[in-house]
C-alpha cells in the first residue's frame, strides 16, 4: 500500500561516535533534500519512531512524500536506496513504511524475508549467515539484505578477582554493586514529573565522563571501612566489539533479514529456499528455519483453506437441508467450487500475487455463487412441483433469475472496480482481494446461466415425470 511515508532506519559501523554518526546523517539528509518527491523529514538518534532507546549509531528518519507526485512510494525508496548506499557505504540503511514499521515493532521481524540460522557456535552460525546473506542478495527482487551480524561498540571489562575479594572480607554482591553505583547509578528513589514517575538515580561525579585510568583508580570500600583501588581487586580492559546474542526456544539463532524489490513474497522466498539448498551446506549441528511474514503468510494460507473447506461444507449443507436431495446439494456444490477459477483466473492475467486478501475474496465467491444456484435451483424446484417438464422449468429458472443476477454481479463489480484499478487512498491494499471478488463474479454468470441449467438437465432430464426435490 502506497502510504505516501517512508520510515528509513540506519546503522552506522559498531563504536562510531554521535558527532560521527550526525555527519555521516547530513551528508545523507543533503541526498534526500535533492528527491523531488520529498516534502519534509524527521530524523532522530539513539531512539526510533516507537520511541525504543538504541545506541548513539542508531536510530530512523520519517520521510514525508508530496501528495502529488509522478513517481510512486516505492521508486522514491528505489531511488533514495541508491543515492545513500553509494554516497556513504557504511551506513546499514532499511525502508519501509509507516504502518508496516509499526507493526514490525510489534512482531518479532520488520522484514517479509527472514532465514533463521541455528547453530552452537557463533563463528561457524557467522560465517553460515554471512554465505546465506550473500545468496539472498544475489536473488532477484530482493532489497536492504542485512546478515543479522549485529556489532556492539568497544566496552569496558571489569573482571573481579576471587582471591583478592576473599583476602578482604569483600562479596562479588557488594563489590557488584559498589561498582554498579560507579559507574551506572542505583535508584534510590522516584519523583512525580506531571503525570509521570521519573526515577531518582545517584551515581559518582563524572562516571560518565571517566576515562580509563580514572575508572581504575576509582575507590572500592572494603567491610573494615578501608578503601582499596578498583584495579587491585579487579582486572579493567577494554574489550573490542562484540556482536550481540540472539535466541529462540533456548537457541543460539542469528537472522537474516532483506526486503522485496518488484516482487512477491512466495516467488522470493522458493527460489532462496532452492538456492540455500544447493550453496549453503549446513554442518552437523546446524540448520536453518524460514520465518518472518513468509512464515505468517504461510500459516494463514493454512487457515483459510480450512476456512475454504468449512464454506463449502455449509453450502453443501444448506442445499441438503432445504431440498433434502443429495443430488442437488452436490450440484450446487460443484457450481459453487468452480467459481474460484474465475478469481483465480483474474489474478494471474493482472499479475497480482495469491496473498490473504486474494485468499478471502476466493472464498467469498464461493458464498455468493452458492446462494445464487440455491435461488436458481429453487425456481427450478417450484416450477417442477406444479407439474411442469424439467425443460420448462430449467428455462423459468433461468428466466426468472436472469435479471437478480445481472444486477447483483455488474453493482458488485462496479462498486469493486475502483479498488481493483487502486483508484484512491489505501486502494493497493485491497486491491487483491477486489480483483478475485471480480473475477469470480465473471464467471459466476456462465456458471448459472449455462454450466447450472447443463447440469441440471443431465441429472434429472432422464426422467421427465419424477417428483421434485422437496
């Protein structure tokens, strides 16, 4: 759906510095300055949009676009994407839009595509993600692949050492959070801000701003009141960049993650799975699992051909119950799972991929259709019940519902046609669904105008005097 925003999330490299990480931002705000399409733009660092506090190399801008424009949301990113990536390299940058953002904060991954790589050790997992990402780039209508490699910057090691603590009387608990009120603060207590509770933190003058050597100077307080030096009781270093730990289900996981790129998501994600199958050979141990919306759509295909299924039961049951003859409760069925096609039919000559939407305009059509044949076989039913040939009644029938349906398809697909065309707000985002609608309607009309009336002659035209389904 063409929301007319962008959200651009941004990484730059582990361990860059604010003032570092905002230069290397101007630079890129000067690019986007020169889209036309761009009305204005916020930036902020160290947080995102749902206001989540991240590392000084991290953060977002919302990109508002112009309401009329000649290029759409998407060649705006295309051409935003190309600008940055090669302007200022080290910057990982991701778009996306406003609603999808928001709802990827929600979920467990913002992106369509995510290849979960499972495995004991972080080398052999790193390295297996970084091949995994380097096939996922290469495939077609992929964008914004990132390793899920994420780097932290360099950090300070503060490791205690037992024999001196227990030489001093001194608890790993005490000399934890003597240290904790160092160097982060300890809450001592909270004060009410309006309609807020802020807490009260007391930490020493200038933790922030220590350097090392000061850090290691710092005062330990021993039980007998004497004071000892941090680095006579432990080791302090400063330890290079790490890459942060990820798990699910008790795990060791790192994901992959890419966007799509003029593509669909079922296409995308078979051929990476084909791709990974034959370049990525997996050790003992490890292995890989697909998630993010890949995954969810897949779960809610599942569920709506259970949902597909159940439709159709009830419409077999409902041609049963009135009419208390298998026979006609089995030709409304095969009307009612014929008109898919229709919708089917419609998706691929647009183009349009199968997705949920698609999915729930195809079992709508098999309602509508279904209701029709039990109007068109009622007439039928009641013309035969006054004695009249199955002929007769199956050219009453069709004669007396002619116009109902008529008017019921061409107002559905008029009402439906500016969605299918995406005239409008929010159009694309319904889209699918109204093309399937439309196309099962299409088909609808030779369904009972011509395949029903067939059928029914066929299945009770060999006996012109036999009594009435009732």
């Amino acid at each position: 759906m063409d929301e007319g925003a962008i959200v651009l999330d941004y990484n730059s490299p582990a361990g860059t510095s604010l003032d570092e990480t905002d230069r290397m931002l101007r630079r890129a705000e000067t690019l986007i300055q020169r889209v036309p399409e761009v009305a204005s733009y916020s930036r902020r660092t160290g947080t995102q949009m749902g206001f989540f506090i991240t590392e000084p190399n991290r953060g977002d801008y919302l990109i508002r676009l112009k309401t009329s424009r000649d290029r759409t949301t998407e060649e705006v990113i295309a051409d935003l994407r190309q600008r940055i990536e090669t302007t200022e390299p080290a910057l990982v940058i991701d778009f996306g839009q406003v609603i999808g953002d928001m709802l990827g904060d929600l979920m467990s991954t913002v992106q369509p595509i995510e290849i979960k790589v499972f495995g004991p050790d972080a080398t052999q997992r790193y390295a297996l993600a970084n091949q995994v990402a380097a096939v996922v780039e290469k495939t077609a209508g992929t964008a914004d692949v990132f390793n899920g490699i994420v780097r932290v910057g360099p950090s300070v090691d503060v490791r205690p050492d037992p024999r001196r603590l227990a030489q001093f009387g001194l608890t790993a608990t005490a000399f934890q959070t003597q240290l904790q009120t160092q160097l982060g603060g300890t809450v001592a207590g909270n004060v009410l801000s309006g309609e807020q509770l802020l807490n009260i933190r007391l930490r020493y003058p200038g933790a922030a701003q220590a350097t090392l050597a000061q850090m290691r100077a710092e005062p330990v307080f021993l039980p007998n009141g004497q004071r000892r030096r941090l680095d006579e009781l432990a080791t302090v270093a400063v330890s290079t960049s790490s890459a942060e730990l990820e798990r699910e289900n008790l795990q060791a996981m790192t994901p992959v993650t890419a966007r799509l790129d003029g593509r669909d998501l079922g296409s995308a994600v078979r051929e990476i799975q084909q791709k990974i199958a034959r370049q990525v050979p997996l050790p003992p141990g490890y292995f890989v699992q697909y998630g993010g919306s890949f995954a969810e759509q897949q779960q809610s295909f599942q569920e709506l051909l259970t949902i597909l299924g159940t439709a159709c039961l009830l419409v077999f049951a409902v041609g049963l119950f009135l009419f208390r003859d298998l026979k006609a409760a089995g030709l409304i069925l095969l009307v009612a799972i014929l008109g898919p096609a229709g919708g089917s039919l419609a998706l691929y000559l647009t183009g349009t991929p199968l997705n949920v939407g698609s999915y729930t305009g195809l079992i709508m059509v098999v309602g509508i259709i279904g209701e029709n044949a039990i109007f068109t076989f009622q007439q039928f039913n009641d013309f035969r019940a006054e004695g009249g040939p199955v002929a007769a009644a199956i050219g009453y029938a069709i004669a007396a519902r002619l116009r109902p349906k008529l008017m019921t398809a061409l107002a559905a697909i008029a009402a439906l046609l500016p969605l299918a065309l995406g005239i409008g707000a929010g159009a694309q985002l319904h889209q699918p669904l109204a093309i399937a609608v439309i196309g099962g309607l299409l088909l609808a009309l030779p369904l009972l105008l011509v395949v029903l009336p067939s059928l029914l002659r066929l299945a009770y035209g060999g006996g012109e005097q036999s009594a009435p389904a009732t």
